[in-house]
C-alpha cells in the first residue's frame, strides 16, 4: 500500500521530470532523481523500463508508468503517468498556441534553432546512463555497437533488432 506522502513525493518528482524531458527523454536525470537520490528503484530498474518503452506502441517513455509501479504499485504506476505527461501536455498545448501565431517571428526561429544542440546533449547523457546500467562486458558493449551501426545504417526495424539482441544476448549468458 503506498503512502499520500511517497504519491506526493512520486507526483512532485514525475511532474518535473516530465517538464524537464526534452524530446520525450531525460534519462540522466530520471537516474539522478529515481535511482542515486530517491533510491526508488534500481539501476537495472531503470535499463529495463527504458528498454520496455522502446519496444512498446506509442511514447517510449510509458517506462514512467513501469517505475511508478516498481515504486509504488498500482497507484504509483498511475500517480507517475498522470504527473508526466499531464503538466507537460497542458503547456505543450499552451505554447503551440502560442507557436502557431508567432512562429516567424525571427526571436522564434532563434529559440528554435538553440534548442537542436540542447536536445542532442540530453539524447548522449540519455545513452551514457544505459550504457553504463546495461553493458559490463566487452561482448555486450560488441553486441550494443552492432545493433546501433545495424540501426544507424539500414531501415531494419529497430523491434527486430532489439529481439535479435536480447536473444543473443541470452544465448550467450549476458
């Protein structure tokens, strides 16, 4: 049974974590909050829901859902969706309003254009953190660069590429 003071704390974390998540990812602050400050859930927690996220329909990060429920349950689970995405979808709509009648102002377009480089860096602390919760062995790391060259360099579809590396991964005891 989860306490009102853990689905306030939960409600509180999740809501600026989502207002925070640029792109749909902030995986390095996620681990800071969830993992090394709260100690809500495990690194491995963390690796697994991200992963489960991107092999589910819709928005990769429904793993907010996943450690809501490691944390909390049922509840918790509901508490850290609706915190994440609600306050986020509520100014998301705000501001393309707003978007929509501004858009070629030139300070719009310059506000834009700074954002790339800011989402490019939360996308690399995103990879660092799974990285380093997902790959301890010189195979795994062989396994992790030939699924994101596969990736990279063809149209496969990334489902089957994540199944084929968990299969191998199995296989070989990773």
């Amino acid at each position: 049974m989860s306490s009102p003071d853990l689905l306030g704390a939960m409600f509180a974390e999740f809501a600026r974590l989502g207002l925070v998540s640029f792109g749909g990812a902030n995986l390095a602050e996620m681990e800071r909050v969830l993992v090394l400050q709260r100690h809500w859930i495990s690194p491995q927690v963390l690796a697994n829901g991200f992963a489960l996220g991107q092999v589910m329909p819709g928005p990769n990060l429904l793993a907010v859902t996943h450690y809501g429920y490691a944390i909390a349950g049922w509840s918790g689970a509901a508490v850290a969706t609706a915190a994440f995405y609600g306050p986020t979808a509520f100014l998301s709509a705000l501001v393309a309003a707003l978007w929509y009648r501004n858009s070629r102002h030139p300070w719009a377009v310059a506000l834009r254009n700074s954002l790339l480089p800011f989402g490019a860096g939360v996308m690399l602390a995103s990879l660092l953190v799974l990285w380093r919760s997902s790959v301890h062995h010189w195979v795994g790391a062989a396994l992790a660069t030939l699924a994101f060259a596969l990736l990279w360099k063809t149209r496969v579809n990334a489902a089957l590429v994540i199944a084929a590396a968990a299969l191998i991964g199995a296989v070989i005891g990773l």
